[in-house]
C-alpha cells in the first residue's frame, strides 16, 4: 500500500477555473471517483484553510490541501517497454514546450485501460517526467496511425480544445476504401449516434437523434476494387470517417467493426493487417503564440507495402 501524508499545492495561473474535483481526478491517479468524491464532502480537502464543495473554481494562487489517500496496488507501476520508449521516441513530429506531436503507431491505444494498462500517453508521461501536465489533445483510435497531438501545460491543452471545438484546426486522413467513390457521394453530412454495447464495445451508427457530423471525401488514387482518399473532417464524432464511409457503401480496409469482409479478405492477401486509417497531417494556429503549426505524418511501411501491391 502507499502511504501518502498530507501535502499543499499552490493552484498556477494555468489551472485557474478548473474544478476542484477534476484537479484532483487528474492528481490522485488510480484513486476511484467516489473516493475523491467523499473527502471532499467530508471537507478533507481545503482550499485557503477552508471547506469547499466539488463544484467549487480553482483561482490563481489557492493553496489546496491533499489529505493522505491510500491506494491498493497490484504491484509496481507499470512502466513501458524498450522498445516502445525507443518507437515513440523517432515517431516524435513536433515538440516545444507547449505542445508535443507524434506519429503515433497502430495498435496501441492512446490511453491505458482494462485491456492494455499502459497507453501512449502514459508512456511519454514515464520517458518524461519533466512534463508532468502532459494531457492528449484529442484521440485516435488504437487501430488508427498518424498525427496525435498533446499538451504539457493546461493552458495549451484550453486552446486546443477550443480550436477543435470552433472548426480551426484543419486534420485530413488517408483511408483506403472499397470500391470507386461518385462525385455525388464525396460529401457526407449524416448525424451519428454513439451507443454502447452490453459488452462495453462502443457502437456509432447513422441516426436522425444522433450528432451533426460532416466528412468530405477526395479521391487520390483508383484501384481495380480499391480507391485511396483523403478524407477532410469538420466535426469529430467518435469513428466519424469509419461510419460515414461504410454509410457510402465505401468501407475502410480492414476495419473488422464497420468494414466488409469480402472486401478486408482480398485486402489481407495485399498484404494489409491492420486498418488502413491514418491522420496525414493536421495544421493549426496556437492563439497565445501565434505560430503556425503543420506537420505531416509520413504512411507507415505496411501501409505503403499494400499501395504497391494493389
């Protein structure tokens, strides 16, 4: 068990605002919720020497105080591999000390979990520890490569989300797909509705009850059975290009969830394994600085292997 004692932290200017309870959900990692929920109403934790509620704002220069937690662990934590330190550490794209952007591999997942405890961002957070604010700026499906951006102040990460949430933040990826797009179909502006499985497994599908959600499609390159494109998003839906491509009658490539199976049989005898997405670049400017940022994310060897068989 760890025996954490009592200590103090002085609230900078960048965590102003923030609730109190999301602060200490983002410091007291592995803790459960409705343990931090309890000594705040027990008042263990204090803001200036005073009681507060959970929805109490964090202003510049509180001094909060963190009563002992104790929290059960199944050993060590766990720390990442070799090999994926030394992955991660080439597939670095951008890094000042704002923002950190990867080309990030297929196959893992941006956050540890049930299945796999260790994420991308847990293994940077491990490799780095002078960037202990570090915090995704969006997500990417496990199966998805390509262009992930983070933040390491909480500053960067407010104006991130801005951007994405006011559509100025330009991301394009390339999908391999079935069959031959018509000019008429390159638009798709259907909703889609997330639902959840009783496994757990989330599900997004096409619904009139569902999120506004707008993807443009380009064609790049034809195939016999197979178009390569880009595909531009104006929103950012979970599995957005996944649904609206299969909505098309266009499924991405081996995508075992929304795909086609004739369609991915073909495609593994090209060679390909893994889901043919991936976010080629993303350009932005960050408002506090006024830089602009644009990286590209080069395709990975499997995927370039597949092109050239096809």
């Amino acid at each position: 068990m760890k025996k954490p004692s009592v200590y103090y932290v002085t609230v900078e200017p960048d965590y102003a605002n923030q609730r109190i309870d999301n602060f200490l959900l983002a410091r007291l990692k592995g803790v459960p919720k409705t343990r931090i929920y309890r000594i705040l109403r027990k008042g263990e934790v204090r803001v200036n020497k005073k009681r507060i509620d959970a929805g109490y704002r964090l202003q510049a220069g509180d001094e909060v105080r963190i009563p002992p937690v104790q929290v059960a662990e199944r050993g060590s934590p766990e720390m990442p591999g070799r090999s994926l330190m030394a992955l991660l550490s080439e597939r670095i794209l951008y890094d000042d000390k704002h923002l950190l952007i990867i080309n990030k591999p297929a196959g893992i997942p941006v956050h540890g979990g049930s299945r796999t405890r260790i994420g991308i961002v847990e293994a940077l957070r491990c490799m780095h520890p002078e960037w202990p604010h570090l915090e995704l700026a969006h997500r990417l499906d496990a199966d998805t490569s390509g262009c992930l951006v983070l933040a390491k102040k909480r500053g960067a990460l407010k104006e991130l989300h801005e951007l994405f949430r006011t559509g100025k933040l330009q991301k394009i990826y390339l999908a391999l797909t079935r069959g031959h797009w018509k000019e008429a179909e390159l638009r798709v502006d259907v909703p889609l509705q997330k639902n959840q499985l009783s496994s757990g497994e989330r599900i997004v599908r096409v619904s009139r009850e569902g999120k506004e959600s707008l993807t443009v499609f380009k064609p790049l390159d034809t195939f016999t059975d197979a178009m390569l494109v880009e595909a531009h998003l104006f929103t950012g839906r979970t599995h957005q290009i996944r649904v609206h491509a299969q909505h098309r009658h266009h499924p991405i490539a081996g995508d075992e969830k929304y795909g086609n199976r004739e369609f991915n049989k073909k495609m593994r005898e090209m060679g390909l394994k893994r889901l043919f997405l991936h976010a080629s670049s993303i350009e932005f400017v960050l408002p506090s600085t006024g830089q602009a940022i644009k990286m590209t994310a080069p395709l990975d060897p499997d995927l370039l292997d597949c092109l050239k068989n096809l």
